[in-house]
C-alpha cells in the first residue's frame, strides 16, 4: 500500500519531489478526512480565538491585570443570566462569560507550557538513559520508578501548598511530577533505534556522540514523545483544573475555570421554589473546560492515527 | 453483556423504589423537597440533634480553646458557677454553695482571696463524690498540663501574674509550692490566693477550663497524680496526649457516650445528675460540613438545629417547618489593624521595601495620616449592608456592646474619600502621593467576609490615584499562619470572641502592647498599658469605667485600626424545639439541658 | 511492570508513555521485567519483586520526606494550630515541642524509628493517631473501588467488543465518541452536574455514605465492625435497611466513575480487539467456517484481553490514590478526602503515611498483574 501511495504521488508530481514532503501531504489528507478531527481543531481554533480576542471581546476592567473578573457590587448570592451577565454570574457577582473568555489564556498556558517543558525534560533524560545506557540508565530509571509509585494528586496539593498557591506554582508542580513518563517514552523508542545498523555505521566512521543523538536518533525517536505530549494536554489541563477546584489555583475573582467551578459547591441545592436556580452556575465553567478538552483529545487522538508509524499504513 | 443492562437496570429500580419507599431513612423524601412536610411527626423525639460544621479538637478542659470542644465540655463538665440565663453579670452557683461577693464575705484580703464552699451530694459519672479535695486538684491539674496554644493561660493571669507554667525555653517554672499556696482546701471549702486584685476573677471561673473533673477517674486514667514529682511528666503535653483528650467523666447532666472523630460526638443523660432532670435524653453534635447537606437535613428535620452562615440567613428565613431566633448579639468583633512594624525580611506582601511606587517600607503605616487615609476610605456602611447583610451591630471600639463599660455614645470614622485623600497627600511628606505604593492583603481562604472586605477596601483606596495598588490574595491557612506569626502581614484582618464577659478580656489583646494583636503592629503606648493594668486590678466600678472609657477614646485617637462590627447571629431549629435561652458567650454546640421537643 | 503509569485523576487514566491501543504496553513489558532466558522458579522472581518494592518504598518515603522538609516549620506546625487567639511565643513553644526546627535527616530518622516501632504517629486533619484514621477511612474508600472497578471494566469491555465488532457502523461511532467525550470530562464537573439533578432537583442520592438513622444503628452499640464496609458489615449484622441505605448513596458516585473510567477501558478494548481481529489465525479460523461468535469469544476476546488485564490493575491502583475529587464531592470519608484536608493543612504524619500505604498498593498491585500476566501468556517468560 505504501508503495502505491509513493507512485501516485510521483506520477502527478514527478519523480524530483522530496519523500518528506509527499509524506507531510499525505499526513495532512489523511488528517483531514477524519470527520472528528475537523471537529477538535474547530474547538481549539473557537478558543484560539477567545484567547486572541479576549481585550476586545471582554474589555478588562483594570487594565494592569486583566484576569480580574469585574463584578457589580459585593452580593454574595450569584445572579443569573441577563442582559448584563449573558452567561451569569459567580457568587459575590464576577460575570462568568469574562471568566470563561480569560480563563481560555490561562488554559492554554497550562497545557502547552507543561507538555512542552516535559517534552524538553524528557527528551534530555530520555537521550541520556537511553543512549548512554550503563548506570546513568540504572539512576534515571529507578528515580523514574519511585516517582511513578507516588500519588500525583496529592503530592500536587501539599507542593502547590509549600510553594504558595497559584496558577504558576501549578505548573511547576505538573512539571515535576510528570517527567518519567517522557523519559521513558524518549528512553524506549531510543533502546529501540540506536541498535539499528545506521547507527552502528555512523559509529564505526568516528561521529561523535553528540552527532550521532542529534542527527540520527532523536530525529527518529522523538515521534512517540510528539505523540504522548499531543495527547496529553487534555489531560494536563483537566488535572490542572482539578488542583484550582481544590482550591491551589488563582484566587477567587480571578480568571480559573477550576476555581470557577468550585464556587458553585454551596448552590447545588437552590431554594424552595427553584432547586436548579443556580444551574448556570454548575453547568457553565464545566462545559467549558469539557468542551477544551474534548477538543485537545480529538485532535490529539488524530494526530497518533496519523503520525504513529504503527498505524500509519493501515 | 446483557447482564450488565440487567444488573444496571436492577440498580436503578431498586434506587427509584428506596427512594420512593423507605422515606424516613433518606434524607430526602419521595415528593420533591418543594412540598411541605404535613404530619406533623416529631422526629427521633429523645434525641436532640445539633449539627454544625466546628471540628472537636479535644474534650480535655485544660486543652480545648476552641468553640466545638468548649461546646461539648460544657455539657459533660461543670464550673463551679455560671451565668443566669441571658445574663453577662449575675451568676448562678452550680457545685458551690453561694458565688462570693465581699458583702457576703466571701471575697477578703481587698480582692484577694476567694472562698467557695463546695456543694455536697453531687455525684461524677462514674459514681464518685465531689469534695473539696476534688476541686482543688481539678484546678491544680489544669493548670500543671497547660498545653501549648491553650486556655490555661487565663487562670494563671489572675493567680500567678504570669501566662504560663513555662519560660521562654520551655523549662517549667510552675511549682507545687505555688499551687498550694494559690489553691487551698479549708474545710469544705476551696480558697484562691490571688497574686492581686482582680476584677473579672469570678467571669474567668465560668471558662470550660477551669471545670470540675473526676480526680480519682483521672488518675486511674495516667493523668497527674497530684505531687511535685509527676509535674514534668504530665506538662505541655503533645496533640492528642493529653490525658483527658478523649475520655470524660464530670458532673454535668450529659455523659460522654461516643465520639466519633471527625463525625459527631455523642450524650446521653446522666440520670444521677444533681440538677433538674435534662428532657431530653440523648443528644448528638453532628459535624455536617456541606452546606446543601445541613440544610435539607435541617428542613426535613433529620436533625434538630442547622448552623447557618450569615449570607444563607435571608432565603433561611423563608422556610417552613422552622424557629428562628433572630439578631443575636454574640461578645465578639471583627476589626482590621495596620502593622506599624512589618517585617522586611524576605517579605513578599511588601514588595520593593521601599515608597517608590512598587512596594511599602516596614513603617510605612507608622505616620498616623497614612492610617487616617485609608480609615477614611473604608466604606463602612456598604460594609455592613452587602457584605455582613445587616447581620452585624457596627463597631466603633474593641469594647463591644454587651460588655460592662461599653460607650455607646462612640462611632467610628465616617466613609470620606475627600478627607482621605487628605490625608493621604499629607502622609510622608507628600512622598506618598507623589510615588504611589503596592502591597499584598491577605486573607485565609474559605473565608469569605475577610475577603470581601478586604477587597472592598482595596477598591476603595486605589480608587483615589492610580499609583496606588494593593493586591488582595487568599492564602492556605499554613501560610497564614506562618505569615502572621512572623508579622509579614501589611494589614491584618482580627476576630476575638470573649473567654469571659469583661472588658479587660478584649482590651489587653487589642491595646496592650504585650497584647496578642498589638504586639503584632508594633503599637507601644505606655499610658494604654497603664491603664489596662490597672483597670483589671481596680475593685471599684466606678473608677473602671473611668478607665474603660478613657481606653475606648485612645483607641479612636491612636487609630492603630478600624473596628467593623460585632457578629449578630440567628439560630436555626426545627419548629418542634422549645427551650433555647441565648447566652452571648454560648458556645457551638450549647447545653442541651435548655432543650425540649414538642409542639 | 513498569508500564505507564495513569495519570492519577479518580483513575482517569492516561497512558502517557505508550499508545494503549496497540501493544505497545506488551513491548514495554517485555523488555524491562521479563527476559527470554531459562524459567528461574517462581518463587526466586517474587522474592526479587518484594526486595525491589521495599527499595522503592523507601525511596518513595525519602523523596516525600525531603519535599515536605522544604516546607518551613512555621508552616508545617500549622496543622496543630487549631484557632487564631495563639499567640506567637506559644507557636514557637509547639515548633519546639514537635522537633520541626530541628535538620531533616534527624527529623526523618526520627519518623522512621517511629514506624519501626509502630507508632505511626498522629494525625492533626484525622484528630487520631494515623493509624485509627486509617482504619476509619479506607474502608469507605475501598468499598467505592470494590464497587466500580468491576463496572467500568465491564461497560468498557463490553462496549469495546461491540464498537470493534461493528467497526464503523454507527454503533461504533456512537460508541467512540461516547468514549472520547467521557474521557474529557472533569470529574468534578460530572458530579456537581449528577448532585445537581439527581440530588438537588429530584431528591434522590444523596451524598454522603448513609443517612442519618442508618448512622446511628452502624455507629451505635449492637453493630459488629467486621470489615468497616457498610455493604458487607451490613448483611453480616443481617440489616438488609442498612445494606440498601448503603448502597442507594455509594449509587452515584459509582454511577460517576463509570461514567468517566470506562472511557478508557472502552479504547483500549477496542483497539485491542480490532489488532487481534486483524491477526490470521482469526482469519483463518472464519475462512474455515467457524461462527463469528464462537471465534470472537475464544479466539479474539482472549488475546485481546491481555492489555486489559494490565490495565485493570493499575486502574485499581489509579482509583486508590485519586478518589480525592469524587470523595469530596460526595462528601465520602475515605482516604481521599481525608487526604486533600492533610495535604491543604500540612499534615505531615498523615501524608507520609498515606504516601508509603498507596506506593505500597502501587507496586503490589504491579507485581500480581504481571504474574497473572505471565499464568495467561506463554509467550512471556519471568526473568
């Protein structure tokens, strides 16, 4: 099958066309015929957009910190939606459509400024269990191991605790405790390349080692690692929202859809007349932080169809 | 994979039947919570149910200074007297005979001396006698345990003029000697020797931590064992060692039946009890901390009392089925006071250190006009209408209303932003105005009032010139904690609740500077230290309410702070209780022997 | 088996390190635990794996220690500073009074002489020593685990074979997104939502673990703790009310879980399913006639099932360590909640404790899923 997609191409094309580029439009069709990707990139295109816009979409009312929600006047029980909260708004009156538009920032900051230090994290201490192998493995792995065995959650919440509470310090946190799994992604896929006789060769003619893990192994390597980080800035997001619904992220009157969500807690039960009253309330943040994620997680879900070697020609 | 459906489908058919079946074991019944409740069936009618969300920290009176705990030991223990009714001066006497008084001659030697014949025929829960001997150990073994971060340290005050039974590295300093020579039994009764006069000595005696305990079941239990020698083993002890921690026997008309941590604490009727018979026969302190929880559980009276915070007071009121009490006054205040000496050490609240618009120096609330500026600028009013909702009396002084010797002709600075930016323009010769400022508020997180305050007020100075920032943030407690203890707070937002009915008690923390919130700030004013002192040490009323008074006034001049109001609360029970008497010192949970149930 | 680990989340799991939907996981497996050499008994490859599981718990409680160190005393004592009225010389007295000034590795020496001689000390957050928190709260905890781990393999499974099974007809759709969407979900947000409704507006299941009258007949006198878990304590105390209380509010916690967890079995099963349909023995096996159900049972459902299996163990384990979320939420006192409080409030005793006790489930929970890995596939050898 690969062959006559390669043909195809260099019939239309002409035989002068380089493999990669072939490849690359190949990736891009194959990409694009799957109905859920268009979805997911639509989501995440929908919330590019909020990020981008935000100052025009939700004019911040204190210019030197945006992430403010504004709120009108010190009520503690929380408005529904109207003409001036299209969305609502949180208890002591922040209007929850300016918390979902800034919080998008946010989100994204997560999710990418996580993934991506692991990434570069992993890839560093992959190459050099990997590669080097012998006792630096030996030590890399068996800290690996011990990270594994100890429970995320909670050693988030008594590290965000130590640090100060905040979005930053949730990064931070994240980024400690999720550094095993790249490197051992990083570490396999390089067990599995530097033994192939390419390798061998490029040894046996004198390059460097530095050479060698840069030109050669990383390239072929770092597929699995861009696959695992695709997908998991779904997941990176949820869990940092889940530390904001604790309580570690911003404070209250700031721009986290975690914390949003944890101010609904109190109005689950409305009054008398109207147990749902605040629905808004519960419904509306979740929604937005499920409909990020979902989006992430489509496209992360196509990108692995694609990009994984495994499942490319299928 | 059919099985799955019918298991699924079996789950929810046996959910929708209980649901709709077994109504008096779900909190919730079959008709949507929107129809009254029509029988008028009173639930479990010998328990009286009291749910709040205070956590026990320990049932050991030497230990416990906090509201739960004092609750539940006010039901098992007794103090020798406590107040009449609603009363926060008339006492009546419990395991004494008569409360001393110098016309009855009780009280000798100018103040000093106290003699309380002790009642006779009164029984512990574990069947033994109350005798004078017992007393005197009692108070002798609280005050050798004395753990860190307790209440002990009222008793010493008066007896010893001291705080503790230990010095500043820990080694004990409190002797038998001094025990026996403070606390005397002379034959049937118990006689304190004071250190000096003073004053609020018989309002401190009804404190949880001077309640009678059961000598014999104490020492049979490892507590102390009445000599000099054991004093070492039993001081300080560490959380949860204290020998009393979880087991009680007191004279009280409630046994201990059970506690389960974390749950609910457990009573049940003392049957051989000295006083009137309780009605009610068992009672249970319920720890609910969801709020959505309490409160379907209190409308369908699962439980008998709910506690309601302030900003649910106003759809509460709406509800069938229940009692209010409404605007109780509780001896408490809010205020908010201005560190005059900040820590500059590693201080991230004060930013640069310095007034160059980015942060403050460590005395820049020390220029009185500073403190004026944002006095002014706090929008009381708005405070008590959005934020407290009404539910609070304002507060001008630390002396609240309630008190002996409050002034109720004293009111606080008015809300002027004019007069603010006054004095702002005024403060540090015009360099502040000029540089502008920034600095971190903060709040402990939960807490919503503090929050919103602070908050209202950081609005309202930085409204005044955009050089002005102030960040308000909210902090984990162990953070605030470790902050305050290390005075790296800008501005502190302080809470005190009475240990006893008198102004002395709310006066050395507010305005002594060897007081717990002014020692904070830096505030050192040697005639106020004066006159605290003396005003605990003056018998004579009238010349105390010179003195109070004279205090209320300094604290207005010296303006280290502004008070905010005094918490008013309303009290939530099913509409079948009968019974409850509001006292301004009551504890949560309070003493279920003013309880009944019936319609 | 040092395969991915979840990513902890009430066991919404993520397989960061490898694709779940291939076997990926098997490569893994194979060449870190297992070698292609001689059989070398079984009992001299447990005894290696407990060895390696003590290491690894005291790394574990070494690491942990030495992060909770860098928190400051005045911070760490804050657990035991119950009101706002102690003044700052007697919070000094308490940092004195608990060693926390003293240097970290006598501060961890000390801990762990402690635990050797079995006195785990004692927990602020649990008001008890941590051993009588424990025994209060992991029952409630494993009840909830015992309950839903078996569902969402179920549901996953099942509706992992459907959706390979009709590949690409709607059902399969359906069931992908039903996957994908579940597999996005906050947790949080899904059970606020489900109070809300069930709860809030309708009245039914409501949080918590038993009603009020149910609470009194377990914690009064006349009930016998024999397990600490309601259901079971309650047919052996012959209470079927208290059975049925129960299990009407462990209802929709559990309903929550599944919803969210088997999500990820659903993937993994079907992709699984779909490789092993791909194989061609199975094609074989239909070219000669054999029924499509009998070849799916036997031959596909089995091989298939493989990942699976890895992937329920550490589903279990996941669930241990994350109930955080759920059991707030439902205000459930297990292990979870009762960590988020110690680990907002510091409690060091707690923590620690709770850290080596989950690390312990992890690995020992590793160590069975291999071995019964290695009873199903004889491809596979213990090295």
């Amino acid at each position: 099958m690969s062959t006559e997609v390669l043909t195809e191409d260099m019939k239309t094309q002409g035989p002068s066309r380089h493999p990669g580029w072939s490849e690359f439009v190949f990736s891009m069709k194959r990409l694009f015929k799957n109905p859920l990707t268009i979805i997911g990139l639509a989501i995440i295109l929908f919330f590019v957009f909020l990020a981008i816009f935000a100052p025009i979409l939700a004019p911040p009312p204190r210019a030197h910190d945006p992430f403010l929600m504004p709120h009108k006047g010190w009520q503690i029980q929380p408005s529904p939606p109207s003409a001036e909260n299209p969305l609502g708004t949180l208890p002591s009156q922040y209007d929850i459509l300016y918390g979902v538009i800034w919080g998008t920032r946010n989100a994204f900051r997560i999710g990418i400024a996580v993934v991506a230090a692991n990434l570069l994290v992993g890839l560093i201490l992959g190459s050099i269990a990997g590669y080097f192998g012998g006792i630096l493995d030996e030590i890399v792995m068996r800290i690996a191991d011990i990270f594994y065995a100890i429970p995320i959650l909670v050693m988030a919440m008594a590290l965000v605790v130590a640090i100060g509470r905040g979005l930053s310090s949730v990064v931070v946190v994240l980024i400690i405790l999720n550094w095993p799994t790249y490197t051992r992604v990083v570490r396999s896929e390089i067990l599995v390349v530097r033994n192939m006789d390419y390798i061998l060769a490029a040894r046996a003619s004198g390059a460097s080692h530095l050479r060698i893990l840069f030109k050669h192994v990383l390239p072929n390597s770092i597929f699995s690692a861009i696959i695992v980080a695709s997908m998991n800035v779904g997941v990176t997001v949820l869990i940092a929202a889940a530390l904001s619904f604790l309580g570690l992220g911003s404070d209250s009157g700031y721009a986290d859809w975690g914390a949003m969500v944890a101010t609904c807690r109190n109005y689950i039960v409305g009054p008398a007349e109207n147990r749902l009253a605040y629905w808004y309330l519960v419904f509306i943040p979740g929604f937005t932080i499920a409909l990020f994620v979902l989006g992430w997680n489509l496209l992360g879900d196509a990108v692995r169809d694609v990009f994984d070697p495994r499942m490319r020609r299928r | 994979m059919k099985k799955i459906l019918v298991l699924l489908m079996v789950l929810a058919v046996a959910a929708t039947a209980f649901a709709g079946g077994k109504g008096e074991e779900a909190p919730a019944v079959e008709e949507a919570p929107k129809k009254v409740v029509e029988e008028k069936v009173i639930k479990n009618p010998d328990t009286f149910i009291w749910s709040s969300y205070g956590t026990v920290d320990s049932l050991d009176p030497a230990k416990a200074y906090d509201n739960a705990s004092g609750g539940c030991i006010y039901n098992i223990y007794e103090t020798l007297m406590y107040f009449k009714g609603s009363s926060t001066e008339e006492l009546e006497a419990q395991l004494t005979t008569q409360i001393p008084s110098v016309a009855n001659g009780l009280i000798t030697n100018g103040g000093k001396t106290y003699r309380f014949p002790i009642s006779k025929g009164v029984k512990f829960h574990s069947g033994n006698e109350l005798t004078p001997e017992v007393v005197a150990y009692s108070f002798k073994r609280h005050l050798v345990t004395d753990p860190d971060g307790g209440p002990m340290w009222m008793v010493f005050e008066p007896l010893f003029g001291t705080y503790g039974s230990r010095d500043g590295d820990g080694n004990i300093v409190l002797t038998m000697d001094m025990l026996d020579k403070a606390i005397q039994v002379q034959g049937d009764s118990v006689v304190f020797n004071l250190a000096q006069s003073f004053a609020p000595f018989l309002s401190i005696l009804t404190y949880n931590c001077v309640s009678v305990i059961d000598k014999d079941f104490a020492i049979a239990n490892g507590d102390w064992n009445g000599t000099a020698a054991d004093i070492a083993r039993v001081n300080g002890p560490e959380e949860g060692k204290e020998p009393l921690y979880e087991i009680a026997s007191g004279t009280g008309p409630y046994k201990l039946a059970r506690w389960d941590k974390g749950n609910e604490v457990v009573f049940e009727r003392f049957e051989d009890y000295w006083g009137p018979k309780p009605a009610i026969a068992r009672a249970i302190y319920r720890i609910v901390e969801e709020w959505s929880t309490r409160k379907l559980m209190l409308l369908q009276g699962d439980v008998d009392r709910g506690r309601v915070d302030p900003m649910y007071f106003e759809e509460m009121r709406k509800e069938p089925g229940l009692k209010v009490y409404q605007k109780n006054a509780r001896l408490a205040n809010a205020g908010i006071n201005y560190n005059m000496k900040i820590t500059s050490v590693d201080n991230p609240a004060i930013g640069s250190g310095k007034l160059d618009g980015r942060g403050i120096p460590a005395d820049f609330f020390s220029d009185k006009d500073v403190r004026l500026g944002f006095t002014y600028a706090f929008d009381f009013e708005t405070m008590l209408r959005e934020i407290v909702k009404g539910n609070g009396i304002p507060a001008a002084t630390p002396i609240c209303s309630g008190l002996p010797f409050f002034n109720p002709q004293l009111k606080g600075y008015p809300f002027d932003l004019k007069k603010a930016e006054e004095h702002l323009k005024k403060a540090w010769g015009g360099k502040l105005w000029q540089n502008g400022f920034e600095f971190d508020m903060l709040f402990n997180t939960g807490n919503e009032v503090r929050e919103q305050t602070l908050k209202m007020m950081a609005e309202n100075v930085t409204s005044l010139n955009p050089k002005f920032k102030i960040n308000v943030r909210g902090v984990e407690w162990a953070t605030y904690v470790d902050m305050q203890r290390q005075r790296l707070m800008p501005v502190y937002y302080i809470g005190w609740g009475a240990d006893y009915p008198d102004p002395h008690n709310f006066a050395y923390p507010y305005q002594h500077s060897q007081g717990l919130f002014a020692s904070r700030t830096g505030y050192n004013n040697p005639e106020v230290d004066k006159l605290i002192e003396e005003g605990a040490t003056e018998a004579d009323p009238a010349k105390r309410k010179a003195i109070y008074y004279k205090l209320q006034d300094m604290w207005l001049e010296d303006v280290i702070g502004i008070m905010l109001y005094q918490p008013v609360d309303d009290f939530y029970f099913k509409d079948w209780v009968k019974g409850f008497v509001f006292h301004p010192m009551q504890n949560d949970p309070v003493m279920f022997k003013q309880f009944s149930k019936g319609y | 088996m040092q395969a991915g680990a979840p990513f902890l989340l009430d066991g919404a799991c993520c397989f960061q390190h490898n694709n779940p939907s291939h076997h990926g996981c098997i490569y893994v497996i194979k060449s870190s635990s297992f070698q292609e050499s001689n059989h070398l008994s079984l009992l001299n490859y447990i005894i290696r794996r407990l060895l390696f599981m003590i290491l690894v718990l005291f790394g574990v409680s070494l690491l942990v220690f030495s992060v909770l160190m860098l928190i400051p005393p005045g911070m760490r004592v804050a657990a035991y500073v119950t009101s706002e009225k102690i003044p700052p010389d007697q919070i000094e007295a308490m940092i004195k009074l608990y060693g926390l000034n003293d240097p970290a590795p006598v501060q961890y020496f000390r801990w762990l002489a402690k635990i050797f001689r079995g006195d785990l000390g004692f927990s602020a957050t649990a008001e008890a020593p941590v051993l009588d928190g424990f025994k209060r709260y992991f029952p409630v905890t494993l009840e909830l685990v015992l309950y839903s781990t078996p569902l969402i393999i179920l549901v996953g499974i099942w509706l992992g074979t459907v959706g390979a099974i009709k590949k690409d007809r709607p059902a399969d759709h359906a069931i992908r997104i039903l996957a994908i969407v579940g597999y996005s979900l906050p947790t949080f947000w899904l059970g606020l939502l489900l109070l809300m409704f069930f709860y809030g507006f309708l009245g039914i299941f409501p949080p918590g673990t038993l009603s009020v009258e149910a609470n009194e007949v377990v914690f009064g006198s006349g009930w016998n703790r024999i397990t600490g878990l309601l259901t079971i304590d309650a047919i052996i105390n012959w209470r079927w009310d208290i059975f049925l209380d129960a299990l009407y509010h462990i209802a929709l916690p559990t309903i929550n879980l599944v919803i969210l967890d088997s999500a990820l079995i659903m993937r993994l099963m079907r992709s699984s399913m779909l490789e092993a349909l791909g194989q061609d023995y199975v094609r074989t096996a239909l070219a000669k006639g054999a029924p499509n159900r009998v070849v799916y049972q036997t031959h596909v459902r089995r091989n298939a099932l493989l990942p699976v299996i890895t992937i329920s163990g550490v589903l279990f384990a996941g669930l241990m360590a994350g109930m955080v979320i759920t059991e707030t939420i439902f205000v459930r006192k297990g292990i979870g909640w009762w960590m988020a409080r110690a680990a907002l409030q510091l409690d060091v005793p707690a923590i620690m404790f709770n850290v080596l006790f989950l690390g312990l489930i992890f690995v020992g929970v590793n160590l069975i899923v291999d071995l019964i890995y290695a009873a199903i596939d004889p491809r596979v050898r213990l090295g």
